[in-house]
C-alpha cells in the first residue's frame, strides 16, 4: 500500500513558476513507477509528465515539453514537478500517482495503482 500527498499548488500569473510535491508513504518509493497527471473541469484526466522508479528516464507529454521537468528524490520519497512558463490553460487539478507494476513511466491512467488526492493549480491572465 502507497500513500500520496501532493502540495504546492496555488494561484500564480501567466508567465510564473510553481513546484509541486509528492510525498509518498510506505516502503519501496524506488519500486514504484511515478506520474503527473491534471483534469480540468469537464475534461478527461490527461498524463503531464512520468519518471521510472529509479528517476533515470522521464517522459513529458508534448503539450508541456520544453516547460515543465520531473524528477524525483527516493530518499525522501517525494516526486516533483516543475512547471515554468504557466498558461491559463494549465489551470487544472495536478494528481500523482503510482504503478507498482512497471519500471518506466506509462501515460494511461488506468496503468496507475495509486492516487493522491490532487493539489490545485490556477493560472490567471
């Protein structure tokens, strides 16, 4: 069993930074495949970004590549998320998640065994 707690959401303006955490509780954070992912209201839950277990390979989903980088620190075990350059379109809830059954990071929700309860970023104009 994983627990996870994100934070560092907020309210900021076009053109700001924000990093979010995720803390993970329980044993063998390393094992565990990570993911970003954001719903907006009335939009499906879309992948934003991933990271293996061991934090050597990322993947960032083309609608924020080239703003926004994962990484993660198993010894505190906490996932981040770095988002730079912020639009109002990036105003959603940001959830992080786990798969216990892979290694490398997949895109589809459905592949994630975990969840946090969502920390909420707006983006103002």
């Amino acid at each position: 069993q994983l627990q996870l707690v994100e934070s560092g959401g907020g309210l900021v303006q076009a053109g700001d930074s924000l990093r979010l955490s995720c803390l993970g509780s329980g044993r063998s954070f390393r094992n565990y495949a990570m993911g970003w992912f954001r719903q907006a209201p009335g939009k499906e839950r879309e992948f934003a970004a991933g990271v293996s277990g061991s934090g050597s390979r990322t993947y960032i989903a083309d609608f924020v590549k080239g703003r926004f980088t994962i990484s993660r620190d198993n010894a505190k075990n906490t996932v981040y998320l770095q988002m730079n350059s912020l639009k109002p379109e990036d105003t959603a809830v940001y959830y992080c998640a786990a798969d216990r059954r892979s290694g490398v990071p997949r895109t589809g929700a459905g592949s994630y065994d975990y969840w946090g309860q969502g920390t909420q970023v707006t983006v103002s104009s």
